[in-house]
C-alpha cells in the first residue's frame, strides 16, 4: 500500500538479555490483550522504527499523492469538479499533516522526514509515480488508488499504536469519501458521449495493474510481514487485501462497462474469488527503484517546492523572534 | 457598459464583475495547492480558493439569471472569452513567488471584504445574501494574507525587498479599485452596489494600516486606466483561461 517498501527491509536485531526479553514478553502480551501503545510507553526499538518508517512512508505518500491530482485542478471541466477535487486534494495533504504528527509522538522530527524524502532515501506509494494524462484519470485514482487506499488503511484503524491508529480513524473516512467521488466521476464519463467513455476506458486501463502493486509484493517475498502482523501493525497479508480488493472491484468495472485490461482475469468457482494474470513485479521494482515514468517530476516538484518556500520560512521565523508577543501567528485587523 | 444599456443589463454586469474577480483569483490560488512553502499553506491557500469558488459559482449563477438567457455558472464560467470577463486585472496577475501572492491577496481580500461588507445591505436582497455569506470569509482571508504580509515585510531582508518589490509591481493595478467608472455609480446610485468613495476610504485606511505594520511604504498612486473590469485585460487572462476552460471547449455540450 502506501507503505509497500517495508516489505522488503530486513528485520532488526532480537534483544539479548533477558531482561530485555521480559520486557519484550510484557510488550507483547499487551500487543496481544489489544491494548493501544501509546507514545510515553515503553517500546522494542524494532517496533519504533518499523512505525516510523511506515507512519512517514504513509504521509509521503499522501504529500506526493497531491501532485498527479493537482495536475488536473486548473483543468477541471465543471466548477462542481474543481471545488471537489480542490477539497480532496486538500484532504491529503491534512492526512500528511496528520501522520507527520503521528511520526513525531515516536521522537522523529517532520523537518527530519522531509528531509529524507527530498534527499530520495524515503519511499513513498509507487502508485504516483504514475501520469494523469486525462480528466478520467482523477476519476480511476478515487475509484482505485483511494479504494485500495482503504483496503489497507480501515485495519490501520485497529493497529496497535494508539496515535496512528486514531489518525486513522479520521484519514478512512475521507478516503472512504474520495472513492466514492471517484467512482461517481467514472460513472459520469460511462454514461457520457463516446469520447468521455473512451476517457473512461484509457483511464482504467492504465491504472488497473498499478493499482494492483499498490499491494506490494506477494506475500512469499513479503519478508517484513510476520513481525508486523505479530505486533498488529499489520493485521493482513499483502496478497489477502489485494483479493479483496478485486474482488471489490471487477464487478464495479463490469457496472461501468469497462472492459479489464486482463485476458486472463476469471472467476474462479471453487475459491470464490476473481483470478488475475501475473503482475508485471519487475515494474513494480523499477518504479520503486526511482525509474518510474513519474519519480523524478514527483521529487523535483517537491524539491522544488521546499528550495523555493525556504525564504518564506525564515522569514516567518525571523518575525516570530523579533515579535514573540505576537506568536504563533500574526494578524491585523 | 454604456449609459444605453438596460437596468437589467447593467445589473448583470456589475455582478459580472465580482463573480469574475472570485472565479480567476480563486484559479489562482489553486494552481499554489501541492507548490507551497509550507504544507500548511498549501491548506490555507486552498480553503481560500474554495470560498472564493463557492463565492463565483453563487455569483455567476445570479448573472445568469438576471441574464435571463439560462446560462448557468458552468456555462459562464467556461463558455466567455477573455474580453466577456470583468474580473479586476489584479486577480488575474500570475502569482509569482510568494510574496507577489501574498501582495496581491492583500489588495483584493481588503477590497472584497470592504465591498460585500457595504454589500450586506443592497436592494438586491440575493446579492445582499450572497454577500452576508462572502464577507465572513474575507475576513479570514484578510486576517490570513494580512498576516502573511507583516511577516514578510517585518521578516528577513530578503523577505522585506520581495514584499516591496512585488508592492511596486502589483501597485498600478489597484486604480481600477479605487476609481469608480459609470456602472459602479449608477449601481450605488440604484441602491445595488456600495458607494464607491466609502468603499475606497475604507480600503486606503486598511491598506495603510497593514503595509505600515509590514513596514513597507504605501506607493504613490499610478494612474492605469486599463481596467479588468470593463473588460481590458492583461496578456495574463486568456492563458489562465485557456487552462481553465481546455476541456469543455474541446468536449462541448456535455456533462462532467
């Protein structure tokens, strides 16, 4: 999902005395009762930085996530689109907001998170690294990108660390939302003129697969998965959502009449579930690899963003000491 | 506008001119969204085009009906050329670096709040209404971009001389707000709009207050008759709308 890299990080060294073993125990028997873990407690160093990797990865990705959608809001053909998609890309960038918070209850900084990211040792969902090349690409991301978004994010809900968990609460609802507008604009585009359906098709046929890696990696080369799931960080496996999530899915497409861009793709009677074709996983690793069609536009955008803005911020700063009567914010009138 | 035109006519204009002005400077500042300095920014300056967006979408869709040729706001917002438009020059003027925003923000959000403060009272009692709503908004805008500019003018050297220099730049476009042409004396006249002289006091008072907090010195007044208003635009606008109106003019007559 937005935090798919994790998969592929080697696990931490296991403590080695045996107090820290009770301890570990005690962690994990409240991991276990469900309790939440919040920022004061006590915490396996493994745990701590296995969530801020995923809590920060997360929140990149919604920074970037802002970029391929704000590509199209100076275009957007009705005013009733714009005000939408204004408000849903603001949306993901409140999430950023909130998850760069979350991060720094687990002692990290958002200046420090930034900083990896614009530096590319940060990853962030492969899934923007993709181009809007049409309006109905804004339509097959709220559909797909933010449906499997919550494929992932509603057992994030339930994750054991208290901050993330509730950051999650409020992030799922608007996702939930962003979805269904998504969906609505496909459908709008479906019941148009054939242009508009061939819009739709082009968007839909573009976005499927990667829509699909947005899973991560199968679960057999998911080698993180196991101890995040016994820390319920994680609670399902990358390919069981990915099901999930097709399952969900095709019939949606079939609704729309779109035709999925898989030859392959059948129901299969004996499982209940829809069958792909392979994934293309050596894309999957290019585009996380930095060799996307959009990686570099991404970064340089944000970069571009922070060089430029550094003179605003220490200007806010330098006021902010000149005038501390005056902070957090200055105002007239 | 002309002295011949109907009252009806007249009266659409005027509103023209305030729908206009919403929709091109909330387009700018939507370009800012996923570009600015701080994430946080990015937030503001989109809620700020949201309210200026629901501002115009009211606006154009009382034109159109005072029009009475069942042109709704899409139709108006994406069917008009760059001289049918009658937004004030200043919001179109491209953004700049932040300070050229921020610059710009100021001089129109002090604008827009003094006029639909005098607005809450007109004989339109929908305008009044749409008003009644608008101007609680530009109060947060002002209170954001005023802010804004008192950190920049009174921050570093460098924020001060970009301040300044987009003030000099920006300056000669506010003629059109502080000198009122025949149609904004005969809506004052008939009770629609504001009187302009107290419109522009107020916003020459704000003005001063804000850019003396800044510490940036108010430039003399530059004489620049050509106003967005009646429709003389700057090189700026047909370029914003021709991104703003790309795809219903090559999909017409369909729905989004």
């Amino acid at each position: 999902m937005y935090t798919q890299a994790l998969d592929a990080q080697p696990g931490a060294a296991g403590a080695d005395d045996a107090e820290q073993q009770a301890r570990l125990a005690r962690f994990q028997e409240r991991i276990d009762r469900d309790e939440k873990i919040e920022p004061t407690d006590w915490m396996p160093e493994q745990y701590r930085h296995m969530l801020i990797r995923q809590i920060a990865q997360h929140a990149h990705s919604e920074i970037v996530g802002m970029l391929p959608e704000g590509n199209w809001i100076t275009r957007a053909p009705s005013l009733r689109r714009k005000v939408v998609l204004i408000a849903k890309v603001q949306d993901e960038g409140g999430h950023g907001l909130y998850l760069y918070s979350a991060a720094e209850t687990l002692g990290v900084t958002r200046a420090a998170l930034i900083e990896q990211l614009l530096a590319g040792q940060a990853r962030y969902s492969s899934i923007f690294n993709y181009p809007t090349l049409t309006w109905a690409d804004i339509g097959a991301i709220g559909w797909l990108v933010d449906g499997a978004a919550i494929m992932n994010q509603i057992p994030l809900c339930r994750c054991s660390y208290g901050p993330y968990a509730r950051a999650m609460v409020r992030i799922c609802k608007e996702e939930s939302f962003h979805q269904r507008q998504g969906y609505e604009l496909m459908l709008t585009l479906a019941r148009g003129s054939a242009a508009q359906r061939a819009m739709a098709q082009d968007a839909f046929a573009r976005w499927w697969r990667p829509a699909l890696m947005m899973f991560g990696p199968s679960d057999a080369h998911s080698v993180h998965t196991a101890q995040s799931m016994r820390w319920k960080i994680k609670r399902f496996s990358n390919d069981e959502l990915r099901q999930k999530f097709i399952d969900a899915t095709v019939p949606q497409a079939h609704f729309l009449g779109l035709s999925i861009p898989d030859p392959e793709l059948r129901w299969d009677a004996a499982s209940q579930h829809f069958q792909t074709g392979p994934i293309d996983w050596g894309e999957f690793e290019a585009v996380l690899r930095g060799d996307g069609p959009c990686n570099r536009e991404r970064l340089a955008a944000r970069r571009e963003a922070h060089e430029a803005g550094a003179w605003v911020r220490a200007a806010a700063v330098a006021y902010a000491e000149k005038h501390p009567e005056h902070a957090p914010a200055a105002s007239v009138g | 506008m002309n002295g011949a035109c109907t009252a009806a006519e007249a009266h659409c204009e005027y509103v023209l001119r305030l729908a206009d002005t919403s929709l091109v400077a909330g387009q700018r500042l939507a370009e800012w969204l996923g570009h600015g300095p701080t994430l946080e920014e990015d937030l503001a300056l989109a809620n700020i085009a949201l309210d200026l967006f629901g501002q115009a979408r009211l606006l154009l869709t009382l034109a159109g009906r005072i029009e009475g040729c069942a042109r709704d706001e899409d139709a108006l917002a994406f069917g008009r050329d760059a001289a049918e438009f009658r937004n004030v020059a200043l919001a179109e003027q491209p953004n700049g670096d932040f300070a050229q925003t921020i610059v710009r923000q100021v001089m129109l959000d002090a604008w827009q709040l003094e006029t639909y403060s005098s607005l809450v009272a007109s004989a339109d009692t929908e305008l009044a209404a749409i008003a009644q709503k608008a101007v609680k908004e530009c109060r947060y805008h002002w209170r954001y971009s005023s802010g804004w500019l008192v950190r920049l003018g009174d921050g570093t050297g460098e924020s001060h001389r970009r301040a300044s220099a987009a003030l000099q730049a920006l300056w000669r476009f506010t003629d059109e707000l502080r000198v009122a042409d025949e149609l904004d004396a005969r809506m004052a006249a008939c009770g629609i709009g504001p009187e302009p002289a107290v419109v522009n006091a107020r916003w020459q008072e704000r003005l001063a207050g804000v850019l003396e907090a800044a510490r940036l010195t108010v430039p003399a007044h530059q004489h620049y008759p050509w106003h967005g208003k009646r429709g003389v635009h700057t090189e700026a606008l047909t370029h914003l709308l021709a991104t703003l109106q790309y795809l219903p003019r090559l999909y017409p007559g369909v729905s989004w």
